[in-house]
C-alpha cells in the first residue's frame, strides 16, 4: 500500500491528505483521452507497470569459489575493495553465521541446486570417478533448482564452473538449464579446455581465444542473457571459478593492486576485483532495465579458504577449506530483495545454502512439497521479523572420517587438523574453536553425538571417493579378508 494512499471499503484509494480520490481523477483523465483519441497510448503505457506488478521476482545467484570467510568489504576486510559486492550486504541483509553443508565444490553445489543434504543422495565429494566408485556427478535422481524453476515458467542458465558432472547426461543443459555457458569442473581462467556453449554446441570445446579470461567473459555474457531474457522471470546462476586456484589475472587488474607486495597476494587482489566488476555489470544490467527491485540475489562462497595455497583468509575462524571446523563451512553470505527484504541488516542466526531453494521458491510464490524432502527452510518469514526464534534447531556436516553437528551456540565436531578428535566448543564465545569443552560438558557431549547419529543414519554411502581414500579403503578390506582364517 503506497504511504500516500489507504484502501476504501468499496476498492477505492483515498489519499491520506484528504484530497479528491485517485480514481475518481484517473477516470476523469481517461474520458479526457477518450476524447482526444488516445485509448490505445493509455493501454501502451499502462500494460508494462502492470506486467512488472504481477511478475514473478527474478532469481540471481552469485557463487564465489574458494574465498575464505575475512575476505570483502562486507566482512570486514578494507585490503581489497569490493564495493559492488559489498552493496548487496549494504542495501540487503548480511549473514554473521552463514553455513555451506560441505566443506568443498561440488558437494556444497550439489546441495545448493537440490536444498538437500548432499550426504543423502552419496555426493560427498568431488566427483569424477576414483577408487571407491563411479563417481560421475550430481545423480540424475535428483532434481534441480533449475527443473523446479523451469516448471513455473522461468527461464533458466548456468554461467560458470559447473563442478557436478562431465558426461552429457550431467550436464547443466540436462539438469533444468535451458542454457549453459562455462567449464564442466575447475580449470585455467585462460583459454579453459573443457568449455560448453550450448548456444554453439552441446559438446565439450577447448577455448582457442588468447585473450579469453573467465571471470570477465562470464560478466559479458550475464549482461547479454539478461538483455535477451528482460521479458520472462528468470533464474541466473553465475558460480565463478574465481578465486580458485590456479592464482591468474590479467595485466589490467594486476596494476590495481601493484601496492601489494606478495606476487601471490596481489594476483588473488586483482582476482578479487575482476570477480566484484563482473558483479557490478549484472547489477547494473538489471538497473538499467529496471529489474533490480524485482529480483532476489544471493553471494556466497562455496567452503572456507584453502589459506596456504590461495593467500585466502578466514578471518577469526580456525580451520580451512576440507574441514569441518568453522573455517572450512562458515562463508561469506549476504541476500539482497529490495522492497521486500530490509537493507543493512546483520542477521545472526545460522542459516546455510541448502535454504537458498525453498526461500527462493516462496518468494516466487511456489509452496514446497514435503515429498520433495528438501532439508532447507523458507528465511522469508525469519528475515522480515514474521517468524521468531532459529530457522534450524540443528545443522549437520559428513566429511568423509570429519564430521560436525552445531545446536544452538555449541558445536560438537572431529576435523582432521585435531586428529579427528571429538571436540566441543561454545561458538557463542568461542568463535575460533580454541578452547575444547567436551570434558566439561560430558552431558552435552552425548547429547550432540546422539543427534549426529540420528540425522546420519538418514544419509547415504558416497558413491564416490578421492582416489587416496578409495585406495585406502581397498588396502583395509584386503587387509581384513586376508586375516580371516
């Protein structure tokens, strides 16, 4: 309801200055035009307010790729600016405690594209085939947030690292996307070697162009699916390999950031800003066709940094990319709803990408069905102050041998930096898991494993496992099939 105008009893708007109604005028000005032959002007012009009214909201995605949870403006840190990524927290909402349900690629994409926990349907790792398994991505099973999009109408892409299978079948062009343009897994950010453009072909192509760098091709192709799909909802993800590593940059963006003395530290900068331009160009995509008020967008990143290798950091959080210690699974995360959702709000409650679907779904006013089993929530209600309390009682993380489980403000969790030792923490006044409370709180020790235990006997064996484990895992039944008399 506009803060100029209050409904009436019988439909009408009366302004709140008690001025003549709003629609005994407009009437007025339509006999007018009537007069004077207009009709047809009048219904040009009314139509597309009234289209962008009843429309549902576009859906962007922006997924960043190895950047650890002190990086950006938005968290924090002033080193690399980041100001069109930073806008997003600024006139959206932040998240102090945002989660990823896997600690690497493609697991988290897995469970971001399906709202489930990807330990239900065996992908728990980087797929690909190894040792333990076939191993070749995203089970066909399971259904897409692009195939739940595509039902309602919209249209749908895939711009970026796809990390979620190779073969055809796996492909995002297969999985809901109506189009794909970008690497099958991780890859070069110069001339990658298995790149799709389904607009050219459906096949796996190398890039021949030597200026061709990912993060700003991404950009330029964003802006021009946009512009061809301006009259539709539609679905954008947009998972940039930036800032995975191999550290690359080109010249232009190198020369930003020439005060930074470690070569390495300066290239993941320059990485940094190309990724926050590539952003901004959406952005401003979707201002000039006034879209902006009418679509919801996401910026997260996919696991914590890898620090040694990518120069990545995690701020006050232990742990790293792999694990299941904050600094692997708490990433930066912020949503952006204009009109909808209130700007420059911290919320502090855990909230994790597997919520991205349903919040995304209600939004576009689509009701979730249990039988879809999605393990995520509608933050719709959480985010406008509606509903009260957490949106989840408890989160889960299966890492292989690493495991967590967070319940309120204490988390019980075996990572590999602690030799897989159980160990509990008060995350409250904790935050850097540095002072282990399990021979404490013995009661809440049990308690937290026995829900662990609970939840886990819901998820299934992975299919697939890294070569070295797999390895490992046929050396030891071997070993057991040998020692049987």
């Amino acid at each position: 309801m506009s803060k100029l105008a209050r409904s009436t009893a019988s439909g009408g708007l009366i302004p709140d200055d008690g001025q003549p109604s709003l629609r005994s005028t407009a009437m007025a000005l339509l006999r007018s035009l009537l007069v004077c032959g207009l009709v047809g002007t009048v219904a040009f012009m009314t139509v597309p307010a009234q289209v962008a009214q009843d429309r549902k909201p576009n859906l962007v995605i922006f997924l960043a790729d190895d950047v650890g949870y002190g990086e950006f403006g938005f968290q924090g840190n002033a080193e690399i600016p980041t100001p069109n990524i930073d806008s997003l927290a600024q006139q959206g909402i932040r998240f102090s405690q945002g989660y990823v349900s896997g600690p690497y690629c493609s697991p988290t994409r897995a469970g971001l594209l399906t709202g489930r926990y990807q330990t239900r349907f065996g992908h728990e790792f980087n797929g690909g085939g190894a040792a333990g398994g076939v191993g070749f991505g995203l089970p066909l099973t399971e259904k897409t947030m692009a195939d739940r999009f595509k039902a309602i109408g919209y249209a749908t892409v895939c711009i970026g690292k796809w990390h979620l299978g190779g073969p055809p079948d796996f492909l995002p062009i297969k999985r809901g996307f109506d189009e794909f343009y970008g690497t099958v897994a991780n890859t070069a950010f110069f001339k990658p070697q298995a790149f799709v453009d389904s607009l050219k072909s459906a096949a796996v192509q190398p890039i021949a162009d030597e200026a061709f760098y990912t993060t700003d091709a991404y950009a330029e192709r964003a802006v021009d699916w946009i512009d061809r799909h301006r009259d539709r909802p539609f679905l954008l993800y947009l998972p940039f390999n930036a800032q995975h590593a191999p550290l690359q940059a080109t010249p232009r963006y190198l020369e930003r950031f020439g005060g930074i003395a470690d070569e390495k530290r300066r290239t993941f900068a320059a990485m940094m800003s190309a990724m926050d331009d590539a952003v901004g160009r959406v952005l401003a995509k979707l201002r000039d066709l006034r879209l902006e008020e009418n679509t919801l967008i996401w910026f997260f990143s996919d696991n914590g940094g890898p620090t040694p290798s990518t120069t990545s950091k995690n701020g006050p959080l232990r742990g790293f990319k792999a694990t299941t210690l904050e600094g692997g699974v708490r990433v930066p995360f912020c949503v952006q709803w204009k009109g909808h959702l209130p700007a420059g709000k911290v919320y502090e409650a855990p909230i994790i990408q597997l919520d991205i679907l349903p919040t995304s779904l209600a939004a576009a006013g689509v009701a979730v069905d249990p039988a879809w089993g999605l393990d995520g929530v509608n933050l719709l209600p959480f985010l406008t102050g509606q509903a009260a309390g957490r949106p989840h009682p408890a989160l889960y993380w299966r890492f292989g041998d690493q495991w967590a489980v967070r319940k309120g403000d204490w988390k019980l969790v075996a990572a590999r930096p602690d030799n897989l030792q159980t160990r509990l923490f008060n995350l409250a006044v904790d935050l850097g898991e540095a002072n282990d409370l399990s021979a404490v709180h013995t009661d809440k020790v049990k308690e937290l494993k026995a829900d662990w235990d609970a939840w886990n006997v819901g998820q299934k064996e992975p299919l697939w496992r890294p070569a070295a484990a797999g390895a490992k895992a046929k050396q030891k039944q071997a070993g057991k099939k040998k020692a049987r008399p």
